[in-house]
C-alpha cells in the first residue's frame, strides 16, 4: 500500500473518532496497515500536533509542527521533511467535518516512511550525483559519487 493510501486511511480513522489522539497509537500498532510507516502524526484544523508516533529519530511535537506549517505554506502534497539526520518521504491528508463539501477542516494527519544513509544511497546511487535538498534557509547534501560507495553529507548554510 503506498504512503497516499495509509494517509487516506488514517485521515479517515482520525475523522471517524472525532481527531482523538488515540489514532495515531491504534495505528501504528497495526503493522498490517501501517507497518511500513516510521512517522504518523495528527494535528488539529490550527496545525498543533495532537498525536506524534515515530520509529526511526527522535522527532519532537515542535520540530514536527514546524516541519508541517513548513509543508502548509508550499502545499499539502507528498514531500520531503528533513530533521537532525533524518530524511522522511511524507504525505498530508487533511479531514474535513463534511466531506463532502470540505468547508470544515477538522485537521491533519501526516504518514511518512524515514530513509537512512543506506535507503537514500539506494535512490541516489543509479544516477550518482549530488541531490540538494533545499528548506529554508537550510541547505541539506546526500551525495552519491559512484553506484559502489555512498556518503551522506549535511551541509547548513544560513
């Protein structure tokens, strides 16, 4: 099942219990559903985040909320959030109130899959060149200079 699917599907739980913290537990204790995931949160209709559950780095509720108002402002697709060392693929599902018409936005729940030195190596290494991950003012290098050898370079620039 791919990331947009698991967000649909927890969009949907967090908006059948009413955004109930609770969610985000419940699911990552369902590894049939969820098992790949390495980051599910819940936020509210403001951004605040409800619920955090992650597997791979010690992402905190406010690094995570700003990572999100980050993703809000360039839009609530797929992307990429990036925090001390730790490169996530996410997707955003927002639930509404009515579904519908989606007048009522009730909040937000984020599904994400964390790559390693070794899983960004592996996207990286076929084409072996350096990727710039651009947020902010921060400016993130994974390079690849061969299929053979993989080094992950950080740099920050302000």
């Amino acid at each position: 099942m791919t990331l947009s699917r698991r967000a649909d599907l927890l969009a949907t739980l967090a908006y059948v219990r009413n955004g109930d913290a609770t969610t985000i537990k419940d699911a990552s204790q369902n590894p049939g559903q969820f098992g790949e995931c390495d980051l599910l949160a819940l936020a509210d209709r403001k951004g605040k985040i409800i619920a955090l559950q992650t597997t791979t780095s010690r992402l905190s509720i406010a690094t995570t909320e700003k990572l999100l108002r980050r993703s809000f402002k360039v839009g609530s697709g797929p992307g990429w959030w990036f925090d001390g060392g730790h490169l996530f693929q996410v997707v955003l599902q927002p639930y509404y109130e009515d579904e519908p018409g989606k007048s009522h936005l009730l909040g937000t729940v984020v599904v994400g899959r964390g790559l390693d030195a070794t899983g960004a190596g592996r996207i990286i290494a076929p084409w072996a060149f350096t990727v710039a991950v651009r947020v902010s003012s921060e400016t993130d290098l994974l390079s690849a200079p061969s299929a053979r050898t993989i080094t992950e370079t950080f740099t920050m620039t302000r």
